[in-house]
C-alpha cells in the first residue's frame, strides 16, 4: 500500500433518508409507505425521498411531476427545516460523545476521528455500530457508517451496506477495495465526469490505477492529481471540527414560472433581505455574488460577480445580482432564482460557523 496512507481511525456516518425518516418517525401513518418531502405532483423539486419511494427511481432534485409519475401512490410533504435541525442536535450530542473531532457536512452526515476517543475504545468498528445503535434507540432512525483510515475511503463505505448497515475498510484492504469498485461510486465523480471517465475505458478504480499521473492531469487537468491519489487510498485531509463556510446562499422556487423581469426583481429583494439577516446574524461578508437561475425546463444557469471589497448589505447585493440578472437575456421562464455570496472573510477570520443553505 502506498506510504501516504495513515493509521488514523475515521467514521463517516449518514442517516438513512433523513427527512424523509424524521416525517416517517412523527407521523406513523406515513410509515413503509413511498414519501417524497418538498414538491408536489404538479410544482417543486423533490428534496428527499423515503426508500419505499427510491424503489420507484424517485430521488432529491427530481422534479414532483417526474416523480409522481414513477410513483402514482407517491405522498409528498412540505420540509420542516427547524423539526430536522433538532433531530439533528440531538444526533450530534451523541457523536461528541466519543470525540470533539467532529466535523459535520450537513444536517445529516459527519466525519468523526475516533483515532484517540472518549471511550478508550480501540476498535472504531464497534463505535460505530454503538454509535448507530444509540442513535435507533434515542432518536428513532437508522445510520450508515463507513470507516476506515481516511476521509474518502470512509465516505465511500458508508454507502456501501446502506441502510441501517456498515462497511469497516482496513489499511490493508484499502486499495484491493478501491479497485475493485464501480467509478461512479467514487465519492465527488459526478455523472458528467463517469461519463469522461467511461469515454476513456475507465470503468472501476482499478482502470482508474492503470492510468498514469500524466494522463489523468492531460484529461481531468488539476482533478487528475486528485483521482491518481484517492484510488490509491491517498487523501491526507483531517477531520476539522471547525469547519470554515465557504458560502452563504438563499433561493426560492416559484409557484408560477415568471417570464418578467421586473417580477424576478421583486423576488430577488426578498431573497437578498433574507440573505442580509443571515450575513448580519453570522457577522460574515463576502466579496463574490452569484445569481442561480433554474428555468422552465430545469437548466440551471449561474452568473458571478467579484468585487474588490466585502460586502453583506442587501441594497449592494441587490444591486449587483440585478446586474446578473441583466447581463443576458432570459432563454425560457424562470422557476427559481437564487443568490449565494462566495470569497468570504471567514477564511480571514476563522470564523467558527456552520454552512448556511436555506429556503423559504
């Protein structure tokens, strides 16, 4: 195995269908039946959906009238954000529990170093499956783990038994493991990537290993380095518990597609209000604006804007998203419009925050 590879003792754990679990736990009715939170059969994007649905091939960010029609009995429900944050303080309460190197990715996934933990326990195979158990029994919903010597071996096994299972990866089974899985299951190839990849014969990590450092920098050009190290189990990252936010975002999707611009006006004053409350809240500014605008036929196009100073007041951010906003005509109606604020003076200030995505 490659000298790069530490003996450090990394949990990923990833709850089952989280919000769909959380509906499913407060309202028994909706238990073993196909549930989607968010949507609707006629508007809307599905956030998540429970496992009885997925069966049906509906999955988050599908559109509701797709997902309707692969599932007919399928039963949407509006997201409760506040109910999920609590779930998820409660889950969190319990990993801090046996480490303080915790470093949450979401709502509903953490990194947990249990190298040296709380409990003085060696194996971090069974923390994890006490970890899960105590989550069932106090909360009421399932976990996956992964674990394993780094970061992105454990993530990528914490699908692997999914759900309500785990996949122990040791330093010696790291690289056979990696090898012999499918590409598209690498954690951070995405479709167009696989798609690449396929386009070149990689098709498991271990085409992935037969290609040279020189070619995958050609190809993939500065993730090349990246994907000649992961699939040789190399990736050094720690488990940071003081995760720095790298943006701030608000979005709303419409009821109704809007097709003028002064209405799109009226929209983004809102959502740069709510952004404003969210900045002033964390004390956080930003220098780079970037409008999303998802349109009728659910492309997605963004603009961005780098400024040469931090900003966080909503009449600057407003001003400049409707210069986004103008910088090109309308291809087709929008149904959403959102706006983010990047290059942010937490990585000056170390600023201790969460990752803030919301919508209303």
């Amino acid at each position: 195995m490659a000298e790069s590879i530490s003996h450090r003792k990394i949990i990923h754990i990833d709850m089952d269908a989280f919000y769909a679990s959380v509906e499913q736990l407060d309202n028994p009715e909706l238990r073993g039946k196909p549930l989607a939170v968010g949507g609707s059969e006629t508007r809307g994007v599905v956030s998540a959906a429970s496992y009885e649905a997925r069966v049906f091939g509906v999955r988050s960010a599908m559109s509701g009238v797709q997902a309707k029609r692969n599932c007919p009995d399928l039963i949407f429900v509006r997201p409760r954000f506040e109910r999920y944050k609590e779930i998820s303080k409660k889950i969190s309460a319990i990993f801090y529990e046996y480490s303080d190197l915790v470093e949450p990715l979401s709502l509903d996934e953490a990194y947990l170093d249990v190298t040296h933990n709380k409990k003085g326990n060696p194996s971090a195979s069974l923390i994890a499956m006490e970890i899960r158990n105590r989550i069932f029994e106090e909360v009421g919903i399932t976990a996956s783990a992964g674990i394993s010597v780094n970061k992105f071996v454990a993530k990528v096994a914490s699908d692997y038994n999914k759900p309500n299972g785990q996949k122990t990866v040791n330093p010696e089974e790291v690289e056979s493991f990696l090898e012999n899985l499918d590409i598209k299951k690498f954690y951070g190839i995405g479709k167009v990537t696989k798609d690449r990849m396929y386009h070149f014969g990689i098709f498991t990590g271990k085409d992935l290993k037969s290609k040279s450092r020189e070619f995958l920098e050609e190809h993939f050009s500065k993730s090349g380095l990246h994907f000649y190290n992961i699939v040789r189990g190399i990736h050094n990252s720690e488990v940071k518990p003081n995760r720095i936010t790298k943006s701030v975002a608000a979005e709303h999707t419409f009821n109704e597609n809007l097709t003028s611009e002064i209405f799109m006006i009226e929209r983004l004053e809102r959502i740069a209000s709510e952004l404003e409350k969210r900045l002033k809240k964390y004390n956080i500014s930003g220098k780079t604006i970037t409008l999303k605008i998802k349109y009728s036929d659910f492309t997605t196009q963004t603009r961005s804007k780098t400024l040469a100073y931090f900003i966080s007041d909503k009449g600057l951010i407003l001003e400049t998203a409707k210069e986004l906003l103008y910088q090109e005509r309308m291809k087709e109606s929008v149904r959403l419009l959102g706006i983010s604020l990047n290059n942010l003076n937490t990585e000056i200030k170390k600023t201790v925050v969460v990752q803030l995505r919301f919508e209303f």
